[in-house]
C-alpha cells in the first residue's frame, strides 16, 4: 500500500503531465485535505482533489480522466513514479458534438468501463477487468517540455507558445489588513454593536458576545521590467505576464531602459494585439542601453513618492547590467525600499550554476533587494508568483532570520 506522500507525489505528476498545472503549493493542500477529511469512499477523494488542484473549469475533463487512472486502478503508481515519459490522457468529446460511427462506438464502450463525467467520478464495472484498458497516455508534450526551457535559448515558435502558457498562470495579489472589521468568531475585538442587538432577546442581558477582526484587501503590485538589449529574450515574455498582472491584480506596469515608460494605461484595453502595438509604438528606447538608476530615480519622484509605491510590492525584471554610475542605483533603491512593503528582483542570469552578483548594478541594488528569484522559465515564472502572494514585510524577515 502507497503512502499518501507517494500518492500525491504520483497523481500531481500525471496531473502536470496531462496538462494540469499541479503546483508543489497544491498537492500539499491536497494532501492536507485528505488527511482533515479522511474520506472513506472514491468519490470523496475526487471532489477533495477536484477543489484543491484544479484552477479552471476547462481542466475537469482531464482532470475526470487521470483521476480514473490513478484511483481505478488502471495506473499503478510504482511504474508511474518510475516513468520518465507518460501519456496525456485522450480528449474526451462534449455529449452534444455528433461523432462519426466509428468514434461513438469506441464512446460507448469508454462508458461502459467507467470513463467518469464532468460531475461525478465514473464507477469501474466488473467487465472492465478483464477488458484492455485505453491508452490514456502519451509522450510529454510540448509544453511539458518547455516548462524548463530558458526563454534565451526558445525558438520564436516555442516563444509564442510559452506567451499563450503565460497568459494562463495564476495571479494571486498579496494582501494587506484593512482599516475597516467584520463579524468573526475567532476575532479578539468584541463587536458591541452585534453584541447588543443580541441581546435584545435576553432582556438586554449579553449573554453571547459577538467578536470581529479586521478585513483584509489587495496590496498594490508594481512591476517594472528592463527591455534593453540584454534583457531582449525575456522581455517579451514578461510583457505577457505584465498584461495578465494589469487585468487580473489591476497592477501597474513600467518598462525602462534609458528612460520610464508607464504601460498600464495600454495594457489594460481589451485587445491584446492593440495594446502590444501601443506599448511599441510609445517605448521608443525599446532594446537600447541601460540606466537603472537614472529610472529608478524618475520613478520615485513621478511615481513613487506620490502613492503608487508606497506599501506596494515592487518587482523589478532587470539583469543588472548599469551604464551609470551604481552609486545612483544604490540610492535609488534605498529610497524605493523605504517606500514599499517588499522588493522582488527578477534576475534571469542568476539562473546559472556559477552565477555570482558581481555586475556593479546587481551589487548595488541587492542589499536593498528581499527576494531575489531567476524568472528565466515557465517554472521559475511560478516561483515569481509565489514570491509576489507571499510577500512579508521586510521586518518580518529581519525577525525570522534572526530567529533562525
């Protein structure tokens, strides 16, 4: 009998194969539901899986049949987790599309095996045991593939690809406590006015006191992006992710690389197509040289000082590299850090085993810099997310180094 870190570990990698972007973050909350819930039956295992893994409701038809593999017993997951290569799972057709007679024969007797539908899990039949099971899988795809891949070394191709795989990532903004309270059980403030007009059926006596917490709401996210001519492979890539930031977190974009161009104004028209002719046609210094702290400046006395980054999450996409002197990076960065809630650097070079921050603009900036990630992939990309909704403040980090 498998362990539940082994099943995890299996159905979350037939489920990122299959097409399913089943994260670290989300198998361990899967894990964690089952071990709250402890279901005692198949179908209590699908909807738990179904809730914490899926993101979409596009990935339920997928998501129906890698679940009958793994869980039916069609899957065994030794082999699974011994595979380099496993297939992805055949697509299902909607019940209202007409089929060929040969397609609808070889339907009818998916269904007769238990293939599962949208809403519930499929029941496996007794004939289906001594009947061949479908070949539900395949060699890992392109974008299975391309998860890894560095953005510098993608064929124009694979970078269209990687732009569409972009789009879809989850944004998920940090939050920040509100001024304003809610009614809450678990809250430390009493709520006097709740309380009293509960007691208006005690006789005025407040038997049951109400309690509140504060509310919480987005934090303000700031990306700004370095499209000079040594960050050209990745700032295409980081348009897509700044166009999905703008829209999904109603973030605020810049691009720089001799001067600062505000894009949120472009980025946010609903065509994706109009708003990159715009932002083309209004950064002009597009791939040319770089002045970082020049920018960096600009922003604070445009932008910055006047709220956009006050309390904000700050990511900045930038190798480094700096024409300027790095005495004005330096201070421009310890100005910025004043300023916001947490500084993300995005530094694609730091991808490299032998990297090392030598480049003078990198060593200036990074003592004022809290997490420093590469983003020079689509799973890296994850990692830049993950840094963006668990940004802490910067004296929260200062205690728990200390601490550890």
């Amino acid at each position: 009998m498998a362990d539940l870190a082994q099943i995890v570990a299996t159905f979350g990698q037939v489920l990122h194969v299959a097409g399913i972007p089943a994260t670290p973050e989300r198998r361990a909350r899967f894990a964690q539901a089952v071990i709250d819930v402890g279901p005692n039956k198949v179908t209590d295992l699908y909807w738990i899986g179904r809730v914490t893994l899926l993101s979409s409701r596009e990935q339920i038809e997928t998501y129906d049949l890698v679940f009958n593999q793994v869980f039916r017993g069609i899957v065994d997951l030794n082999d699974v987790s011994e595979q380099a290569e496993v297939p992805s799972p055949e697509n299902a057709r909607e019940s209202g599309e007409q089929q060929p007679a040969s397609d609808a024969s070889s339907q009818e007797n998916r269904n007769q095996t238990g293939a599962g539908s949208n809403a519930t899990p499929g029941e496996k039949s007794e004939e289906s045991d001594s009947a061949e099971p479908p070949a539900l899988l395949a060699p890992a795809s392109d974008d299975e593939r391309l998860q890894d891949t560095d953005f510098s070394d993608c064929t124009p191709q694979e970078l269209d690809l990687i732009a569409a795989l972009v789009a879809k990532l989850p944004l998920i903004p940090p939050r920040r406590p509100s001024r304003r309270s809610k009614r809450h059980n678990s809250g430390q403030t009493i709520h006097m006015r709740s309380t009293i007009r509960h007691s208006y059926a005690t006789a005025g006596d407040p038997v049951d006191l109400m309690y509140r917490k504060r509310k919480d709401r987005p934090r303000r996210v700031v990306l700004i992006a370095d499209v000079s001519g040594s960050m050209e492979p990745y700032s295409r890539i980081y348009l897509h992710l700044m166009l999905g930031a703008v829209r999904a977190l109603h973030a605020e974009a810049f691009v720089f690389a001799t001067r600062l161009t505000r894009l949120t104004r472009f980025l946010s028209t609903g065509d994706p197509d109009i708003a990159y002719r715009k932002v083309a046609q209004n950064t002009p210094d597009w791939f040319g040289g770089t002045r970082i702290g020049k920018t960096m400046m600009e922003f604070i006395r445009d932008h910055g000082q006047r709220g956009i980054a006050r309390g904000a999450v700050i990511v900045i996409v930038s190798d480094g590299w700096e024409t300027d002197d790095p005495k004005i990076l330096s201070q421009a960065m310890q100005r910025l850090s004043r300023l916001s809630h947490h500084i993300i650097w995005v530094n694609p070079r730091k991808a490299a085993a032998n990297y090392e921050p030598l480049v003078a603009g990198m060593a200036a900036a990074l003592p004022y810099v809290d997490t420093f990630v590469s983003g020079h992939s689509i799973r890296a990309l994850q990692e830049v997310m993950d840094a963006i909704r668990n940004a802490q403040k910067r004296a929260e980090i200062q205690i728990q180094t200390r601490v550890s």
